[in-house]
C-alpha cells in the first residue's frame, strides 16, 4: 500500500507539469544566459536533457537574481539554476546536490596587485563583485576582518570584469569571482591578457534551487535522480566539456 503511494505521488508530481515547468537563471555564462531570443549553456543543454527524460515541458527564461528568487518564493516559477549555497537561500528553496564547482579566486589588472597573496593584503583595495550574490556576501565577510577594503557591487559580472580590465577600479582595484565566469567573459571581450588571478579564496559547489511553494519535494528527487543517471552515462560530461565547466565532486 505505501509503495503504490508513493509510486501514485510521483506520477501525480511528474504530470501536473505537463504544462510549462518553469526554469530561471541570471545571465551567467558559461552556465546560462541568452542571446538575442535564445536562452544558451551548460546548464540549459543539461536541464533541457533531464526533462527529456522526466517527460516534461520545461521553459528557460534569463532574469536578474533577485527578481527570479522572488517568483520562486511565490509558487510562479519552479527552479533557479547554478547558485551557490548560503543559509538564507537554505530557508527558503530546495537545493538539487551539487552540479558542478569553481574556484572563486581574486583577480587585478595585469602587473598590478602583485603582493596580494592573501586577505590582509586587501587593506585600501576596491573590490568588484556581482551584487546581490555569494561573491558578495563573501567580500563583505572579508571586509569584516579589512575595514579599509571598499566593496563595489555592480549589476552584473561582464560590467565587473570589463571595469577591472580597464582599469576603473583604480590602481588597488580587484574583483573576486567564479573562474569558470571569468575565464568565459575575458576570453568574449578580449581581455584575457589584461587581468591575472592573485590567489584561490575558495572552492565552491554550485546547485540549482526548486520552489518550496509550487515544487513538492519527491519531484526535487527525481530531478537529482536523473541528473546523476545524465552523469553516469557520460551525457553530463560531454555536455561540460564543450562549455568548458567542471563535472561536480
């Protein structure tokens, strides 16, 4: 009797999105972002393979973070995609298991910055980062330890590496974000030969979160099922490999 419960919930989960299972994600390359009308990625090829497989309509659409966290509170959209994971975000969405990771390192402008080898070294620095997120949650905490460290958050991480590139942080200027991000965008914008990686802060895991208000929890589980079935066939690694991400630890 219990496991045709549960067989029957699952099903019941899976079908009632046969209409549009809703799928968000900041404009965040290599991960996900659009051009034009396409929204393009890792994690897009990924998802758009699971709910192949789960049989379900899923749409993707690109928003700021904040305002596609907020439809994920009221029940409007089901999944945001490669967020990392902080206590806030714990409270209110369900977490996938890990999807992939990065190194979360400090860059500066070519030649300059050369003695950063650690935090301390941060004192009197102005810090970019992508505002509203865990790199700037991190920069803060470290501002907490160097006062004279100035955190600027700025709406989204291509204005972050395009000022640092040129130099409009000033001569103790840096930004603090996800390799795999900046490694994408300075190769797009042709600045790969003006900025350098200072030192590691930290090596983190990336998830997608679910709805807590429109999402039940058995489907959360079949989601990270099919995603480790992607894994261990491969598909997930031919996947990242062409987007040039890391499979998760």
């Amino acid at each position: 009797m219990v496991r045709i419960l549960v067989l029957f919930l699952v099903c019941f989960n899976l079908s009632s999105f046969e209409g549009e299972f809703k799928i968000l994600g900041q404009d965040y390359a290599p991960y996900n972002w659009k051009e034009g009308a396409e929204v393009k990625g890792a994690l897009v090829d990924l998802y758009t393979k699971a709910c192949q497989q789960l049989k379900i309509k899923c749409t993707f659409d690109i928003m700021p973070l904040k305002r596609g966290s907020q439809l994920l509170e009221d029940g409007s959209a089901h999944m945001f995609m490669a967020l990392q994971k902080t206590a806030e975000r714990e409270k209110l969405f369900y977490f996938s298991e890990p999807i992939t990771y990065a190194d979360i390192n400090i860059y500066t402008q070519k030649g300059k910055g050369t003695e950063l080898v650690s935090d301390e070294q941060l004192a009197g620095y102005s810090l970019g980062v992508l505002g509203n997120s865990a790199t700037e949650k991190i920069g803060l905490k470290i501002k907490d330890k160097i006062p004279t460290l100035l955190v600027i958050p700025e709406n989204d991480q291509q204005t972050v590496i395009k000022k640092l590139a040129a130099g409009r942080y000033g001569d103790k200027g840096a930004l603090l974000a996800n390799k795999q991000i900046v490694d994408y965008y300075a190769k797009q914008f042709n600045v790969s030969k003006d900025i350098e990686v200072r030192y590691t802060k930290e090596s983190n895991d990336f998830f997608v979160i679910f709805s807590k208000k429109s999402v039940p929890e058995t489907m959360v589980s079949e989601f990270n099922k099919v995603i480790a079935e992607l894994k261990n066939s491969g598909d997930m690694k031919k996947i990242y490999e062409k987007w040039g991400i890391n499979l998760p630890r």
